[in-house]
C-alpha cells in the first residue's frame, strides 16, 4: 500500500494537473482496482483485491447536491472534463449540481457509477482507446 502515492495523485488532481487516464494508470500501478469518492463525507477510500483499503480525506467543496439526479448532466460534465474544456473541481461542481454525492471508479471493471442521494444512477464505461 503505497499511501504517499494516493496523496500524490489526490493532490494533483485537485489542482488540475492529472488527467483521468493518469489517475487510473497511476492507481493501478500501486495494486488499487477500485475507489469511491464521497462529496458527503468529504473522503476518498481506495481498495485493493486482497480486501485492504484505505482512507483519505479530500477538501472536496461539498454543497447541497439538487434533489434530483439528472444522468444527462453528469453525462455532458463527463464529456467536457474529458475533452480538457473543465477542470476536476469544475466537474465536481457540476455533478454535484446534478445531483450526484458519490462515485464508484472500478479501475479493473473500466467504469464509474455516479449516484445520487436517491439511489438513481449512471454507469459511464471508459473510453476505449
């Protein structure tokens, strides 16, 4: 369990500085095949197959999510992040704003489910290369 990685990696991505591709890369080079990003508990936790995890707080700015969820716009959030037009905490904003409090990225599955305080939900797989 390499800690100092995932504070790294944290670090780098609340500054704009990493790409999703290179969370990914980065994470799975230190065993990691999933983590979960909660906006309500302003926390990340990381886990490895062989049932190990780890937590890690995260100043993520957490407002009041909507009410409602709306997998439209987390799904045009994802394309502008992806195209470099947004950085993470623009991303995260928006989600928040639509409704979304927490997310799954399964590095090994290759997709991330979004979910919001209702239990609606959206599963983005990775873009294929």
């Amino acid at each position: 369990m390499n800690v100092e990685n995932i504070r790294e990696v944290i670090g780098l991505t609340m500054a704009g500085a990493i790409s999703f591709p290179e969370v990914v890369g980065r994470l799975m080079s230190d065993g990691i095949e999933a983590y979960h990003v909660d906006y309500v508990r302003s926390e990340n936790r990381y886990y490895w197959p062989n049932g190990e995890s780890h937590v890690e707080q995260v100043p993520h700015k957490f407002s009041a999510p909507a009410q409602e969820f709306s997998a439209e716009a987390v799904r045009s959030s994802l394309k502008r992040v992806q195209a470099g037009e947004i950085d993470y905490a623009r991303f995260s904003e928006e989600i928040l704003n639509a409704g979304c409090v927490f997310y799954i990225a399964y590095l090994v599955g290759r997709r991330v489910t979004y979910l919001g305080r209702k239990g609606d939900f959206h599963i983005e797989h990775f873009p294929r290369k």
